[in-house]
C-alpha cells in the first residue's frame, strides 16, 4: 500500500486521462525559445520581447491543449498562456530560472527570484516542476550540492501539498555538446543511475521525467539511426537499457523529447512500449512545436495558429496514439489504483 496525501493524490489525477496516462505538453522554454525565434528572424535574441514570448506560448497553449491532459509552462512569460488552457487541462509550472549558473563549475541550478511553491500553487499549478542539469559521474561537490537543492524544494511541496516533478537532463562532463558517439555510450549509465538516485524518499519527488535512455540516433535497425554514426548499441540491447532504467525506480515516470524530432520522440516510445517497461505518459514539448517556430518568426501568430492547428495537432495525436497503446497509469507503479492510500 503507498500512501499519498490528498493534495497530491487530487493534483496527479487532474494531470492525467481517464487511464490514468500523462500526456502533457511543454512550453516552458525561455532562452532556448528566444534564440530560436531571433534565429529565425535574423535578429539578435535581445530584441525578442516579452510580448512576442508570451503571444507563442499562448498560441501553442490555446491549439494544442485540447488534445493534452497537462501543460507546463513557466511563470515568466506563460501565465497568460495558462489562462487560455482547454478547460479541465492540467497546469504544471516551472520554478526554475531558465539556464543555469555560469559563474560556477556543474551547470549549477537557479529558482526564479520572485517565486516560491507557495506562489507557484496559488497562482493554480496542479504540480511544480523542476529542471535539473545531472551527470552522476560529474565531480562529488558538484553532485552534492544539486542532491541539496531537489531535497530542499522537494520539503517545500511537502509542506505545500502538491506534486513535485523532476525532470533531470544528463550533460557531457567532458564539455562536449552530449550528441557524438561517446556520450551516447555513456547514456544509459547517466539516466538509470540518476532514476536511481532520485527515486530515493529523502527528495519527496512524485513524478520523474526522464530521457530515453539510449541515443536514438546511435540505435541500428531503427528509422532514426543515422548511417554516418557509429553503432553504439543494436536494437535488442537498447531494449535492455529501457528495461534496466525502469527496475531501479518505484516512481512514476514520464520520458520528455529533448528537443528531438517529432519522427525521433514517437519511434523511441514505440521502442519503451516494445520493451514492456511500465512508463507513464509524456511531458512533450518541442518535438509538437519547434517547426513552427519559423512560421511564426515570418508569418505571425495567426500564421502559427494556422500551422498548429495542422501540423501541430496532426503531431499531438500521433503521439497519443503511441500512449494509447503502450503507456501506463502512473497509479500501475504502486501496483494499482487501489493499493494508493489518500490521506
């Protein structure tokens, strides 16, 4: 029997379908967001303004939530977007800063200044989630103090009743760009020792979003593979990664896109579901998207809506199409729906 408190049991089931699956959508992108509007414009990031950032997160957030359980957005530039949510689409908020600490060693992380969980439930999250630059193999001190820092935000939701999500990103201690033949070995170990770690009680995480553990683009036999790339691991053993990742966690856990394409983000899930892992939904956000972002940058926002409501919805649906068939209730980790006691 898991034990969940009613805040957080309540605030789970308004992020999810009927079936108990998360199919959330992301936009809480901010300076990935902005470069690649500028780029697209030709400008430079500076002239891209508040008023542009939060008319695209409202555009995506207005089209394509009809077809999400959840939406996260950050409280910088998308509580107008929040506000245009489909009505009975669950609201996760972002409560760190955009980035990380470049004044220090580790990708440190940053919470937004002006915010707390507090704030972030009062405002109408269903959930807070935060985003978290982890290497396991990355220097002791260094790890150290990023373990404080979930712990510490993981009492905050405690206190303040509502889900915590834990989105971890694995990165290139080497200073690489984490997309060549080494890192994509070292992949796997990344994601299932970090499932590993922060499953752990003392972070209080409810749900973890993770990336799929193999390079999809180093995987033979598969459509993603790309030819001048050397094998890093042949279908079957990616199999094996996927099931070695989800026996370390009793959690719940959701995989996020990382920015790949659409094609790439459903194969790989195609792959979670071949594998028999128990993964529980998505939190998906450029893969639905980032094609429109030229559009807009030429076009509009009207063009954007245009180009949304075609090829965005068409992208959306694809995907809950691959969770229909192989995602599982976040409730299945607990070994069903009635072995999770409300308190």
């Amino acid at each position: 029997m898991t034990t969940l408190t009613k805040g957080k049991y309540e605030n789970c089931m308004n992020l999810c379908n009927a079936k108990g699956v998360i199919a959330a959508a992301a936009m809480d992108q901010r300076g990935s967001l902005k470069k690649s509007i500028a780029k697209a414009k030709g400008v430079d990031p500076k002239e891209i303004r508040h008023a542009q950032m939060a008319e695209f997160k409202t555009a995506v957030t207005k089209i394509l939530t009809p077809y999400a359980t959840a939406i996260l957005l950050d409280p910088e530039y998308g509580l107008e977007a929040a506000k245009q949510r489909a009505k009975g689409t669950g609201l996760l908020l972002a409560y760190e800063s955009s980035g990380y600490d470049n004044t220090s060693p580790g990708r440190m992380p940053l919470l937004l200044t002006d915010w707390s969980v507090a704030k972030l439930k009062a405002t109408g999250a269903n959930a807070v989630k935060i985003l978290l630059y982890y290497n396991p193999f990355e220097k002791t001190e260094v790890n150290e103090a990023k373990k404080k820092w979930v712990e510490k935000i993981g009492v905050e939701c405690v206190q303040n009743d509502i889900p915590y999500f834990l989105e971890f990103v694995g990165y290139d201690i080497a200073g690489g760009e984490g997309k060549n033949f080494e890192y994509a070995k070292q992949k796997p170990e990344i994601v299932m020792e970090s499932m590993k770690e922060f499953s752990k009680d003392q972070y209080h995480v409810d749900v973890l979003k993770v990336e799929i553990p193999v390079n999809m683009q180093f995987v033979s036999e598969t459509q993603s593979f790309k030819k001048e790339n050397r094998v890093a691991y042949n279908k079957k053993e990616a199999l094996q990664w996927y099931r070695d990742a989800a026996a370390v966690t009793d959690k719940p856990f959701i995989y996020l896109s990382a920015g790949v394409s659409d094609d790439e983000f459903r194969e790989s899930l195609e792959l979670a579901s071949e594998s028999g892992v128990k993964w529980n939904g998505v939190l998906c956000g450029r893969a639905t998207w980032k094609e429109g972002i030229p559009v807009y940058a030429k076009s509009g926002v009207k063009a954007l809506e245009t180009w949304l409501s075609d090829r965005g919805v068409q992208n959306i649906e694809a995907l809950n199409n691959i969770l229909q068939k192989g995602a599982s209730a976040w409730w299945d980790k607990f070994g069903g729906k009635e072995k999770v006691k409300v308190l």
